[in-house]
C-alpha cells in the first residue's frame, strides 16, 4: 500500500489534473444515462430514438424562450493564441467588454484609439456602446472612409491577425467569419457560435452569433473588399444584449436594405439584400420574391436569421414580396403581397 500512495503522489506532482468542471460532469452524466435508456430500448423505437437524438443537437430549433439555449463552453474550429489580442485600456477583456454602455468621453477615446490616422470628433447621441458604429464630424476634404468608428471592445486585435483578414476578407469557413468579425469589432469572438449566415459571392456575408453565455448577439457584415474602418455593410452590424433586442413582428423587424446605386454602377449588378436581425421564434423560412422575377429562401433558427442575395432586377427596386413559414411549411405571414 506504500508503494501505491507513493506513486499516486508521484503522479500528482509530475501530472497533474485539470480542474473538475462539476456542471459539465453532471450534464456530460446525464447525457450517458439517456443515451444508455434509448440504446436499452430494443430495435423498435431505433429510428424514433436516433430523430430525437438528432434533434436535441439541433442548435435552439423548436425553442420558444427569448434566450437561446447555451449547451456549455463551445471548442471553435480553430483556437487563437492569447498573443492573437491584447488589452484595451479601460475596457474588460472578453464577453464583458462588449456592448458595454460608454460616454461619450471614452467613446471619442477609444475611436482616437482605434483610428490614429482619422482624428476627428464623434458625433452626439443618446448612447454609446462598444461594438456600436457611430459617425463622425468630417471636415472637407476628408475622405469617405473617416465617417463611421466602430467603438472597439475589449481585446484588440494583433497586426497578424488583421493581416489574415485582409488576406481573407470574406472567409467560407466559420473560424474565419468570427475571426474576421473580432477584427471588425475589436471583441474577441472567436468562441461565440453562428447561428445564422449566408454569403452572396463578391456581394457579402451577413452572419449572427451568440456569445457563450447567451447573453450577446453580434450581427456582422463582411464585404469581399477590406476596409479597416469598418464601414456599415448592410443593416447596420453591432453587438447587442440579446433581452434588448426582443422578438418582433415579422412585418416589422424583417426588412430589406439596400446595396447597389444602379443611376452610378455600370453595368446595374442588381439589387443587393443584406440584412440579419430576430423574429418570431415560429418562424422556420423565409421566402423573398422580387416583383421583377426570381424568389430566394433563407432558413430561420429560433428567430436568427441572415440574408445576403444579389438579385438581377436591374431596376434595383426593393419591393419584394415575403412569406414567413413555419417548420411544417404553413404560411404564418405574408408582406408586399
């Protein structure tokens, strides 16, 4: 028995454990025993226990509560390394230092901060956050590009990791968007998880993500061209608190903002739709029908949705029709129709 203690203390010095995470044991418990009571089942409920299993994976699908449901730390494709950000002056790192509420005294900070080469004030407004795009007091002569700040968060990010996003400025895998949107935000957002994304091939990628403690949604906007002043694409890109938001009407919160100028762009490209944003938790797809021909559909998860479509009308009208359906194809709404 001495030997035994001496090489149980032998291990703990030389390898020792990692701390025990009791909530994810109990769940990961949990999991184990209603697998073990599907499995024990026999071979007649099979197919009905490998559907609800599969369900259950399904991100929020079939929820109805305004916070999503948040399953535990979330591993990305690919981790940063801590050098990937460092701190930001009086901003917290992380998830805390997002839509964090600011004066405007730190904001007009923090934008100096952020755009050494732009040095002009912001304009006033009622509230300021990090992760908020606000407009700035030109002077003539400045350049389109010094109009917005994007009031940055917590962790700003390296000069290689801005590098590999102006290598890539619309990523296809997930790692990158969220790479790519904490350079845009200065928020370290590369463990938050996508819940809605569509990208329009050298139009742009509309995403949103939830934080890990389903307190924060981001809705980002990616353009093919870099830009690093982070000008709004879209329907204007933020970080905000997900009970802030609120579910709304479909005909009210589902819009369709525009892209492209047709009286300036030769050849007219179309219309663009780029646009992310929550409705009702019911809602599974949405249909979008330009006037002038053509239908586009975008999958809905638990209200979460993004769009980002070039549509050929050449008249570049917005006047689209829209559906919303539920899960089981059922028309809940129809606007413009």
């Amino acid at each position: 028995m001495d030997d035994i203690g001496a090489e149980l203390r032998r291990l703990a010095n030389t390898d020792p454990l990692g701390p025990i995470d009791g909530h994810d044991l109990l769940a990961r418990g949990r999991r184990s025993r209603r697998r073990r009571r599907l499995l024990s089942a026999g071979g007649g409920i099979a197919g009905v226990a490998a559907v609800a299993v599969a369900a259950g994976l399904l991100p929020h699908l079939g929820t109805t509560s305004d916070q999503p449901a948040v399953s535990g730390p979330r591993t990305p494709a690919t981790t940063t390394k801590s050098a990937d950000f460092t701190a930001v002056p009086g901003v917290p790192r992380g998830e805390a230092g997002a839509a964090m509420e600011v004066s405007y005294a730190d904001a007009t900070r923090l934008c100096a901060l952020r755009y050494p080469k732009y040095q002009r004030p912001i304009q006033k407004q009622a509230v300021y956050r990090t992760g908020m795009s606000v407009r700035k007091q030109l002077k003539i002569g400045d350049p389109a590009a010094a109009e917005f700040c994007t009031v940055p968060g917590g962790d700003r990010p390296s000069a290689a990791l801005v590098a590999a996003a102006q290598k890539d400025p619309m990523p296809t895998t997930e790692a990158g968007q969220l790479r790519n949107c904490s350079v845009q935000f200065w928020s370290d957002l590369t463990r938050w998880k996508v819940v809605a994304s569509e990208t329009a091939p050298a139009t742009g990628t509309n995403l949103v993500a939830l934080s890990p403690s389903g307190r924060l949604a981001v809705e980002c906007a990616l353009a093919p061209t870099w830009s690093d002043t982070a000008t709004p694409l879209g329907s204007g890109p933020g970080i905000f608190r997900i009970a802030a938001l609120g579910r709304q009407p479909f005909d009210q919160n589902f819009n369709l903002p525009g892209g492209q100028d047709c009286a300036t762009i030769k050849p007219c490209p179309g219309w663009a739709y780029l646009a992310s944003g929550r409705v009702a938790s019911n809602i599974a797809r949405i249909r979008i029908e330009p006037k002038a021909g053509g239908k586009h559909d975008i999958t809905v998860t638990d209200g979460w949705y993004a769009v980002a479509w070039l549509n050929g009308d050449k008249q570049g009208l917005p006047d689209a029709k829209l559906t919303a359906y539920d899960r089981h194809g059922t028309v809940l709404k129809v606007v413009n129709g």
